[in-house]
C-alpha cells in the first residue's frame, strides 16, 4: 500500500471518528426537544436560549452530516447511467466528482473564515433578548465541517485514483 493511500486511509478514519462524536449530538437534540417540550406544557416555562440550542445544534449535525456521508459512500446518486458505467469509468467518474467536491469545500471553508472572524470580532450574540451568546462558536462549525468534507474527498479521490474500492463503500458503487 503506497504513502498515499495510507494517508487517505487515515483521513477516512479521521473523518468517520470526528463525524461519529458529532453524532451524539443527536442524542442531545432529542433530550433538549423533550425538556422544551415539557417544560412549555407542563410547567409554562419557555427558554430562548434553549430553544435557540435546538437549532444550533440542528446545524451543527446538518454541517457534519455532509463529510459523513461522503465517508460511509451513502450520498444521493442519479444511477440512471453510472450503474451502467464499467469500473474504469466509474471511478473516473468519481474521482472528478471528488475534485469538484474538493474544490467547492475549500472555497467554502475559504469564504466562511471571514465570516467566523468577523462574528467573533463584533462579539455576535443572539438579538433576540435571553438568547445565545458567542454566536461565533456556532459560525465556526461551518469552516471545520467544510474541512472535513474537503478532506474527505481528498482521501476518495486518491482512492480512485489507486483503484481501491472506498473503504465502506457500497458495493453497487465498486462493480
């Protein structure tokens, strides 16, 4: 197994590890929903900026959901012509689908660093009035998660490149 493919391997993990513990923010979401709920229904309590968490953290699993499924190989596919592809074809198909992924998350991550600082240097806060502060930390998953993604499709790229199958990778996407 040459550098490279070793390299991709680690990042692969590495994503798949990151995405795995952002996940359970899933778990966190569903218990803050349900105490929001309850607390609204049952004891005529509201919180802002507990309501605002839920969607803080909606977008935080939203951002890293998009490097994950690259990485489990469970992204939406138009199959109509690619199942037909022969393997060659299919992973040149896939590795310029990989560049431009690549590409646009770089620009992404890029645009959004402007953004997180320019947050973080105003000192954003929520403006409605019990909400969130440090609105940054939440801008700031948007260039990490696109990292992620861009790391991700670098490692697929290089993937195809070698004519390795993607390490969790769907079988109907490997034949």
């Amino acid at each position: 197994m040459s550098l490279l493919s070793r390299i991709a391997d680690g990042a692969d993990r590495l994503v798949r590890r990151i995405c795995e513990a952002v996940a359970w923010l899933g778990l966190a979401l569903v218990l803050l929903i349900a105490f929001n709920v309850f607390a609204r229904y049952l004891f005529s309590y509201g919180s802002v900026a507990l309501q605002e968490m839920e969607w803080h953290l909606m977008a935080v699993l939203a951002l890293f959901g998009m490097p994950y499924v690259i990485n489990r190989g469970e992204e939406v596919r138009v199959d109509v012509l690619y199942a037909h592809f022969p393997a060659r074809t299919k992973r040149v198909v896939n590795a310029v689908g990989d560049l431009l992924l690549a590409a646009v998350a770089l620009f992404t991550l890029w645009l959004s660093l402007k953004f997180v600082a320019q947050s973080f240097t105003l000192g954003e806060g929520s403006a409605d009035p019990g909400g969130l502060p440090d609105r940054w930390i939440l801008k700031a998953a948007i260039p990490t998660a696109f990292a992620l993604l861009a790391i991700q499709a670098v490692a697929r790229f290089i993937l195809d490149v070698a004519g390795r199958p993607h390490p969790v990778a769907p079988a109907h996407l490997e034949s």
